[in-house]
C-alpha cells in the first residue's frame, strides 16, 4: 500500500515540474521574441555625409522636426513611409548643401507649422502656446468662485428669534 502511495506522489511531482518546466520554456520564449522582435523592426539608414557637421544637423532635423502621419513621433523616431521619404528629403538637401534653416523653412513652407515639435510664436500659434496658461487661469477663478460661495453658503447664521426658539427647544427636552 505505501509502494502506490509514493508512486502516486511521485508522478504528482513529475507532473508538476514538468509543468514548471513548460512554462519556463515558454517565458524564455516569449522574452526571446520580444527581445529580437525589437531589433527586426529596427530601421537602418546607411548615408554617407559630407562633413561631420550635415551629420550632426541631420541628428538635430530628424528630431526636431515632426512625423504627419504618426501620432506624436519625430522623423527619427518613426517608420511611416512618408517620415522615411521626408528623411530622405532632409538628406538630400544637406548634401546639397543647404543650412538648417533653409531645410526647415522648406519643411514649413510644404507641411505647415505642425511640421515642427516647437513651432515659432507667432499669431496663428497663440492658441497653440498660451492656450493652456489662459484655461489654467480660467480655471484657477473658477475654483476661486466655488470656494467662495461654499464658504458663504456654509456661514448663513440664524437670527435672534431662531436661536431663541432652539435654545427653548433644548432646553424643553431637559
């Protein structure tokens, strides 16, 4: 009788580690997906630059300017078609020898302002700048104007007569 017993506690414990050693296997599995996955969908621009100095403008541009297509992404940080073209773009016109100014006053001129992560202050950008202050401020008086009339709500007082009576109430329990 205590030969099945230990033969049943046994394969209890072959089971279990064997299930242990599945889901072992498979979290080394996924981490090893999610691991080269990364590095597959990574995008690789081989450009030869003229100087070390378009090198270093094509870095700051491809940060600094935005992807149109990709929700918040710069041009570096994305890998739509239209980023990769605009990309392409840039570095053309660095070999040419264009400054960065010129490249972005390009980039404007074809895409608009949204075109930049930091666009100039100017007054089709108000909104866009001095926005936030203004409904921060707004909301900042509405506060204000609650917090008063809760405050004036909560000290309406009673006047002689009503204290009269409650004080007789009380007193009339007594």
């Amino acid at each position: 009788m205590q030969n099945s017993n230990s033969n049943a506690v046994r394969l209890e414990w072959i089971v279990d580690h064997r299930i242990s050693v599945s889901v072992l296997y498979l979290l080394t599995l996924l981490i090893a997906l999610l691991v080269f996955s990364s590095d597959a969908s990574a995008r690789f621009e081989t450009h030869e630059f003229p100087s070390e100095q378009a090198e270093k403008d094509y870095a700051v541009l491809v940060q600094e300017l935005r992807c149109l297509v990709c929700q918040n992404q710069n041009l570096a940080d994305s890998n739509a078609e239209l980023a990769q073209d605009m990309r392409l773009r840039v570095f053309k016109m660095l070999v040419e020898g264009k400054s960065k100014d010129e490249i972005v006053e390009f980039m404007v001129t074809r895409y608009g302002d949204f075109v930049m992560y930091r666009p100039p202050v100017k007054s089709t950008t108000y909104l866009l700048w001095y926005g936030p202050l203004v409904f921060f401020f707004l909301a900042g008086i509405v506060v204000v104007a609650f917090m008063r009339r809760q405050k004036v709500d909560t000290q309406t007082g009673i006047d002689e007569e009503q204290q009269k009576k409650a004080h007789s109430l009380l007193d009339d329990e007594e």
